[in-house]
C-alpha cells in the first residue's frame, strides 16, 4: 500500500498542500513550525479517524476555517481510490470515495492502514492510560472498522449518561425517585452492552499482540529481558464469562450515589488500561528511558506486522521525527526496518538528522509552504517540484 499525493485544505498550519509520494522512502525536510508532523499526521487520522495528538477534532482546523479536508490517492494491490474526508469544526465527520456522494467517515475508515513511530511513544509506557487507550482503539479500528462506529456509539452514551449525572447531582435527592432511577438505568444497560463489547475486542487486540511484542521486544533488546502486555478492565467480570452483564451491573448500583456526587462514569471501557509487563513486573514503575522506548518500539513492530498478517498489505509506515531522538543503534534497527517496506514516510527537521545509509527521496517542506500561496489551480496542475531530490 503506498499514497502518490496527498492534499490538504485548511488542515492545522496548512491553508493548503499538495504533496506528491513515492514507494519507498520519502522524506520531508524542513526547520521545525513548517507542518512537517502536521503533514503525517494527516494520514493517520485518514486511516483511523482521529489524531494521538489530541483529544478532539477540532484542533485539526486551520484557525479561521470552518472545516478541513484530507484527500489522497491510495493504491492498495492492483487498484486505486481517492479517499476523502471532511473534518468540521462542528457536527459528524464526512467522507467520499472517487468524488462519489457524501459518506459516513466510517465507510472509509480502514482503508489506509499506516503506523507511526514518534518521539512521544515512550509515554505510551510512562504516560496516563489515556494514550495507551488511543493506540489500541485507533489499531482495533484498522483491523475491524466496524470498531469506529462502536467507539462513537460508546462515547455517545457515555456523555448522556454523564449528562444525566450531573442533572442529578443538582437534586441528589431525585435518585431515590423511581423515574429518575429508571434513566439512569437505562443509559447504565446500553453503556455496559457497549463497553463489554468495546473491551472485549480491545482483549483480543492485546492478545493477538502479545506473542510477536514478546519476541520482537528480545530481539530488540537482547538482553535476556522478558516482555509483555496485560490489559486490564476496570471490571474484571468483563473477560470472565460469557454474559457478564449482570455482575457489571451490579458494580454499577453500589457506584451510583458516588456517580452522581462527582457527575463522572466512574467505571467502563474508558477506564481500561494496557499495562507493560518486564520480568513480571510493571515496566511504567521502574523500566529505564532506553527500556521504555524499546518496548514502545516492539508494540508498533508488533502491531505492524499484525496488520500485514491479518490484512495482506504492507501498511504505510511513518517516522516522525525519530532519528534525532535515537542514538545510533536505534537509529540502525528502525532504518533497517523501513528499508524493507512498501512506503515510509519520514520527517526530519535537519539534514544531519538523515541517517547517511537512507537511500530516499528527499522533499523540501519549505518548498511546499511557499506553493501553497500561489494560485491553488496553477499549484495542483503544476505542484512544486523544488527541493526535491534523491539522496
């Protein structure tokens, strides 16, 4: 699977871009502010529907606009499709295939599938739970898309409930009432239905992880270490059986005086946790910097090469801004890595960052930004071919 050109409109920094690819190694190059991750990311919220970087979709509007757009040719086997999403400031996500009709953002989720690797993925073994959620649901969502759609439903419930919650808590006095009682138990039965499935698919993500995650993690190392992941439910019942909604519910009831004294849903899927496991013992509590960022390496190794067994592609792989971060023996194992693959796409803000084995295809960001002030006809018939060269 490779991207031949990417365009942006009112995108982050990029009031517009058009950007052309290449199989193999493609790297952008330019001082940082210019968009270079804003670029790649890009690609990542194609394939998923959402950014690691933040929390909601609003940030991806270029200040002043009132929507942004993604557009890319993807050619995937013998074929092709221009993949289209529209992201607005308010209201649902849009997508279209081949300028075809308007279409739910979930009918084209999925069918980019890329990794990325940047310098924040050591947090995703020191940092909040947050991030470790965000990696599993945006993988859960390449592998099964139909996993977006019950990731939206979950937070929708999970915010009317909320909703009501607080409402409560105004008058605490209302949940002895049995119709106030009753909504709240009804938004408790769909938000336990969803989050069990929800966390289920997420078990089975971690799963399927767990074995390659070890033994790339050795390789890696190679120190004789040993390595896993443990997910981790804030209900144990939810992987213990096959109907485990009535001892869920239950915990729900003792929680509910509780609930609405603070307004929050105190428990559910989005208070599950990944945990790194080194020598049996919680890597977040006492792993090194260099074996964190070696397990955070071995899970996106991992995750890429599940998604090329269970999907037969070659995902996209992304380097943000990595090589400065690594000293010379991971710089080797990464570049190692994506000299093998179908397309790589990398960033660097310095010359000097560029390891001087890449064989690659250089591309001048610089360049782009000043296109992007030209006449957006004349720049799509004739994008900038400055500053680029092959290495």
């Amino acid at each position: 699977m490779y991207i031949s050109r990417l365009v942006l409109d009112h995108y982050r920094s990029w009031d517009s871009c058009i950007l052309d690819l290449e199989p193999g190694v493609n790297i952008l190059q330019g001082r940082n502010g210019l968009g270079k991750t804003n670029l790649v990311e890009a690609v990542e919220v194609l394939s998923t529907g959402s950014s690691y970087r933040v929390s909601s979709s609003a940030p991806l509007v270029h200040v002043g606009d009132a929507s942004a757009t993604i557009r890319a040719n993807v050619h995937a086997g013998q074929g092709q499709q221009l993949l289209e999403l529209t992201i607005p400031l308010r209201g649902a996500n849009r997508a279209r295939i081949d300028s075809g009709p308007s279409l739910y953002a979930r009918d084209i989720i999925g069918k980019v599938s890329c990794v990325l690797f940047s310098p924040e993925d050591q947090r995703l073994v020191s940092g909040d739970p947050n991030q470790r959620r965000t990696f599993i649901d945006q993988s859960c969502i390449q592998l099964q898309p139909s996993y977006y759609e019950l990731l939206q439903k979950s937070r929708h419930i999970g915010k009317q409930r909320v909703a009501l919650l607080k409402q409560l808590s105004q008058r605490p006095e209302a949940i002895q009432q049995s119709a106030a009682l009753s909504g709240l138990e009804i938004w408790t039965g769909q938000f336990i239905e969803v989050g069990v499935a929800l966390t289920k698919a997420r078990s089975a993500l971690v799963a399927a992880l767990n074995e390659e995650f070890s033994k790339t993690y050795s390789q890696l190392a190679g120190d004789g270490n040993q390595a896993s992941l443990v997910y981790q439910p804030s209900f144990e019942e939810v992987l213990s059986g096959e109907s485990p909604e009535a001892a869920i519910s239950e915990h729900y009831q003792r929680l509910y005086a509780g609930e609405v004294a603070r307004g929050q849903n105190l428990i559910g899927p989005h208070r599950d946790d990944l945990v790194f496991m080194l020598n049996g013992m919680n890597a977040k509590e006492y792993a090194s910097n260099g074996e964190m960022w070696t397990l955070a390496l071995a899970l996106k190794l991992a995750l890429f090469s599940l998604l090329r067994e269970e999907l037969d592609i070659e995902p996209i792989v992304i380097l943000d801004d990595v090589f400065a971060q690594l000293d010379e023996s991971r710089r080797a194992q990464i570049l190692d890595f994506a000299s093998k693959q179908e397309q790589v796409l990398v960033t660097v803000a310095a010359q000097g960052d560029i390891p001087e084995s890449a064989v690659a295809r250089r591309i001048d960001v610089q360049s782009l930004v000043d296109v992007q002030h030209e006449d957006p006809l004349q720049a799509y018939m004739h994008p900038a071919s400055e500053g680029i060269a092959e290495q």
